[in-house]
C-alpha cells in the first residue's frame, strides 16, 4: 500500500472532497488514509463512500502515519487544532526540496497560524461551500509562501471538480466566506419565507415550493445568460402601477436591500473575529 493523501478529519465537508477525488480517480482508495476523532465515528465515515480505503481514530498508532504524507486534507473544527498540532508528528526533511503541502478548510484560521503550527508544511486555506455536495460550489483559496507551482495544480485539480475555484488574496477570504459560505443559509431564507407567501396567497406547499426553485434557478440563469445588471433584470418586470412595484415598494420600505448588506457585512466581521 502506498498511501499519499491524508484527511484529518471526515466530516460533511471533507466527505464531499474526498468522494470527488475517488469517484474522479485522482487518488486510488488504497492511497487514502482518513483519521477522526473517535472509534465509533470510523463505520459512520466509511459508510458514504462506495469504495473502502483506511480509515482509523486519532487514537491508533496507524494514524501517525498520516503526518509522512506529501498532501494532507485538514478538516477538523477549529477548537480541534491544538489536539492535531500535539499529535503532528513531522519535522522538517532537509533531504526533500519541497515541504509537504497541507490543505485547510478551517474556517477563519489565518495562513500565519497555520504556518506557525505546521511549520514543516507548505500551507494552503480553501474556503468551500456546501452546494460542492452537488458539484456547484464555489472554493476560494489563497497560497502559503511555501507553495509550489506544481501543490498549487494540484489544489486546483482536488477543488474544481466540485466547485468552481478562486485564488485570492487572504484578506478577501472573510468577505468570500460571508458571501459563499453562508450564502446558502441566507438564500434557503430567503426562498422559504417566498413559498411562505405563496402559500399564504393560496397555493398549495408542494407547488410554492417547487415555484420558488424554478424561479430562483431561471432568474440566475437570466441574470447570466443576457448578462444583465440585477437593476435591469428588476426593471423589466416592474410594469408602471403594477405588482411587482407594488412588493418593491414593500420590500424597500422594510429595509430589505440594507439587511442583506448589513447581514454580509457582519458575517465577514464575525469570520475576522474568530480568527
Ligand atoms: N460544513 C461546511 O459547509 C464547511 C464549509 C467550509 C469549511 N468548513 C470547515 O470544515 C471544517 C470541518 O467542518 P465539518 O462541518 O465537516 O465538521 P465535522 O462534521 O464536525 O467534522 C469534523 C471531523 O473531525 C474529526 N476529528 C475530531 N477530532 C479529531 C482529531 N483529533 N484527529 C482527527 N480527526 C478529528 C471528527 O471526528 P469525530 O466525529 O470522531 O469527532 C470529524 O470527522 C471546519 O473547520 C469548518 O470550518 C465547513
């Protein structure tokens, strides 16, 4: 067995990168060794993959063996970082030209820390999104120093099958992930509270439901396909005394628009606070 890719850590998000790059055949099951944080997470882990590979606790021995590794998946929760930093078992190889590369999904912790704690690898931030479990994501990554041409392709290769990928400079990643990351939280907001209307108006929830998507998804597609500025997208469906000025109308008065600006804003307020 020739292992080189380690996941440190198997939750949602790193499930969804790992099933892409199997399915893809970008690493062999026999070459991935994924470690969680307890025995009885192993079986819960193994089961959302077709394909077994070796999955074992932070406990067993075997899991050291993830710190030889020339690539490394991070996706603990950022409170776990300081029990990972303890069970880091890699020094720097003054044999080997490049340092190994270490990607993290953590949110909110900056390059300096991880560079700080992992002073052996090479480190990467990406910053996903959950419609990656559909293969729509966006990722936004930004490179440590340390990284090479060829760790950068490859990073590019592990994120674009499920996301369309953006390199950026560190300082834009809180403003990034308050947009992409809890995007879709706003949106299913957003899209929830219109079925609710519709229902309230008389439809029945299935339809309102199934509305609300289709109108959604084809004011995108609009939006792309013509690309038109949202303004006159807007514009051309408010008909003078009409409906929809009507609603605009309304959904001015309430603040609307500044509570989507405010609501982005302290998102990536929050992410600069954590980190
Ligand atoms: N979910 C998202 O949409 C999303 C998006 C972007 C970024 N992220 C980032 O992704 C990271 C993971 O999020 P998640 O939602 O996937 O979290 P999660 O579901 O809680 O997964 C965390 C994983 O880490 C394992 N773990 C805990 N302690 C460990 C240790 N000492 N050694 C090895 N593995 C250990 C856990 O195993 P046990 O279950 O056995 O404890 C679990 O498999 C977070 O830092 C988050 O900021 C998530």
């Amino acid at each position: 067995m020739t292992l080189s890719l380690g996941v440190i850590g198997l939750g949602r998000m790193a499930q969804v990168i790992l099933h892409s790059l199997l399915e893809a055949d970008q690493f062999k099951s026999d070459e991935v060794l994924g470690v969680v944080g307890r025995p009885g997470s192993i079986k819960r882990a193994a089961e959302y993959f077709s394909t077994d590979f070796s999955i074992v606790d932070a406990q067993d021995p075997m899991s050291d063996r993830v710190w030889d590794l020339p690539v490394k998946l991070l996706a603990v929760k950022p409170q776990q970082l300081s029990q990972i930093k303890e069970n880091c078992t890699s020094s720097t190889n003054p044999e080997f030209a490049q340092k190994p590369l270490l990607i993290s999904i953590l949110a909110g912790v900056r390059l300096d820390r991880l560079q700080s704690l992992f002073p052996s690898h090479a480190c990467v931030r990406a910053v996903p999104n959950t419609p990656a479990l559909v293969s729509a994501g966006v990722t936004g990554l930004s490179w440590g120093d340390e990284v090479s041409v060829d760790q950068q392709r490859l990073v590019l290769e592990l994120f674009r099958p499920i996301s369309k990928v953006y390199e950026l400079p560190e300082e834009q990643l809180d403003a990034f992930l308050a947009l992409t990351s809890s995007g879709p939280a706003y949106l299913a907001l957003v899209s929830e509270a219109l079925a609710d209307g519709a229902v309230a108006a008389g439809l029945p929830r299935y339809l309102a439901n199934t509305l609300t998507h289709a109108t959604i998804e084809g004011t995108v597609q609009l939006l792309k396909e013509k690309e038109l500025h949202p303004g006159q997208l807007k514009d051309m469906v408010a008909s003078p005394a009409g409906t929809t000025i009507r609603a605009l109308r309304h959904l001015e008065k309430e603040g609307v628009r500044s509570a989507l600006i405010e609501a982005v804003v302290l998102a990536a307020t929050r992410s600069k606070e954590l980190s």
